[in-house]
C-alpha cells in the first residue's frame, strides 16, 4: 500500500499472506492509510501480486532498546554507534542530510565515500515481498509485550530489518519513522541486531527516512532486485531483550 497527499508521501507498508486473508489484509491497509497522523491522501494505491517463487525463511534480529533518556543523547549515541561499525564520516554526513531532507518513500543506500546510490533519489529503494509466519507472529508480539512495545509499527520494522540485514554487503541500517508523533528509531546490522533507540527525533517533526551503509563496489543492480524483489518471511526469532546500555552495545561491535 502507499499513500500519498499532493505527490508527497503519507505511508507505505507490505506484507505477504496466504490467499485467504488477502480481503482483511487490504482492508487493513486501506484504513491505515486513510487514518494517517501525517494527513488525509488523496491517492491510496493497494497492490496485490501473487509470488513468483517460494519465499525465503530467516529468522529475525534480536531485539533490544538503547538506554537513551534525550535527543541529545540519542545523537551522540547514533554516531557512536555507526561509528564503531566503521562506517565513514562522509557515509553519516550522506546519511543526516537524506534524513533531514525531503522525504523518501524507500531507502537511501549510501557507500563508504558519502555517495548515495539509489537510481532514483525521490522515491528511494523500497523494501519489499516481506512478511513474517502467522506462529512466529504470534510469538514475537508475546515477546514484545514483555516490553510493552507489541506493536504494528516495531513488528513490521523488524520484519524489514531482519531482511536487509542478511544481504552481505549491508554494514548497517539507520531509521527514523517519518510520523510525527513517532519518536523511536533503530540502527539494524548483523553485529548489534535490532537495536531500538528511543529520542532519535524530536516530536512533532515530519522528516525521517531510512539509510542502507553499504561497503565500496556493491552491485547495486543485485542489490535492489534482493531488497525490492525476493520474497522472504520470518519463520523464526532471535533473542528479544529489555534495555541495553551503550557501553554494552560498542562493546558488541569490537568483537
Ligand atoms: N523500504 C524502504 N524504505 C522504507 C520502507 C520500505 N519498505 N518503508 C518506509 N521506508 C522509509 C521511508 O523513507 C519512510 O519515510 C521511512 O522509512 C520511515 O518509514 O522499534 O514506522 O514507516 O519502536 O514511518 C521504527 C520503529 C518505525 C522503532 C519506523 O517507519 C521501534 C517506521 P516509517
Ligand atoms: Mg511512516
């Protein structure tokens, strides 16, 4: 589904589900765009096309959520953290001006000297043919209830995280929703997994996006038909922890 309002971007989302909850799935995609914090659209698109290939099953990345108790902590700890992933100060640099700029309906990919990759810079790569097994479902929103954060919006990131996160070339993923009364972002990689970090923006602001560090000579063409094209779904989970401090999480990425 993507909803737009004067050509500008209200809300996307994907799923993949077996032909029986197709009808409740639209539906459901249908009022979440229409019931938008960022507005009304006056476009909803809904599209629906069978697989061409069996999905691909991974597990998803172990969750936990940064000690963070401000914006201005969560700044510093952002840079900390794509930091101790060896990612490149022109990447990051890259990286503030995409998500401080206008909003992207997909993703930014960003190599190491800065230069952002995706063809085409206003609509972005969008992540797609991704879903999660309704038993796993049932366990990762148990999972994070312990943690009072059982929600839509975290499921469906870790869902995307957990897939961006298996191509090779991917070092890390940095997101920070574009609704305005969403304030929590993540940094997704295979080090740290699932790393949640609440302050990441200030309330109210509409900008926010996702930004894909890639490491140099990345075959960008592989790359996005991976991301935009082969279906994977979640069939199992990692660990789902509480809070986590910063210390432990640097640690994490010198191992
Ligand atoms: N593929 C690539 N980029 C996407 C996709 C996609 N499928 N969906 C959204 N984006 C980009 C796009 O630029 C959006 O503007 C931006 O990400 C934010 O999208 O655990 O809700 O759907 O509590 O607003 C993080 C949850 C929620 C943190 C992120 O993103 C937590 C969120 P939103
Ligand atoms: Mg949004």
């Amino acid at each position: 589904m993507r909803a737009s309002l004067k050509g500008r971007h209200i809300s996307g989302a994907e799923g993949i589900y077996p032909n029986e909850d197709i009808k409740k799935a639209a539906d459901q995609y249908l009022r979440r765009a229409l019931e938008h914090p960022k507005g009304v659209p006056d476009e909803v698109v809904i599209t629906v096309d069978a697989l061409k290939e069996k999905p691909i099953k991974i597990t998803a990345l172990p969750i936990s959520t940064l000690r963070c108790r401000s914006h201005k902590e969560a700044k510093r700890y952002v840079m900390d953290i794509l930091c101790a992933h060896g990612i490149s100060d022109s990447a990051i640099d890259t990286a503030l001006e995409v998500l401080s700029g206008k909003t992207l309906r997909g993703a930014s990919i960003v190599e190491p000297s800065g230069i952002r990759l995706e063809p085409d810079r206003d609509r972005g790569v969008r992540v797609s043919r991704i879903g999660i097994e309704r038993d796993t479902e049932g366990a990762l929103l148990r999972g994070l209830k312990k943690f009072k954060i059982s929600t839509t919006t975290v499921k469906e990131a870790v869902i995307l995280a957990s897939k961006v996160a298996l191509l090779d070339e991917i070092i890390a993923e940095l997101c920070v929703s574009d609704d305005p009364d969403y304030t929590t972002g993540y940094i997704a990689s295979k080090k740290i997994g699932y790393l949640r970090i609440p302050y990441i923006k200030r309330y109210g602001s509409k900008k926010g996006g996702r930004v894909f560090f890639v490491k140099e000579n990345l075959d960008i063409k592989k790359a996005i038909d991976f991301l935009e094209k082969k279906p994977a779904i979640v069939s199992s989970l990692g660990n789902i922890k509480g809070d986590i401090s910063i210390d432990e999480i640097i640690s994490g990425c010198r191992i």
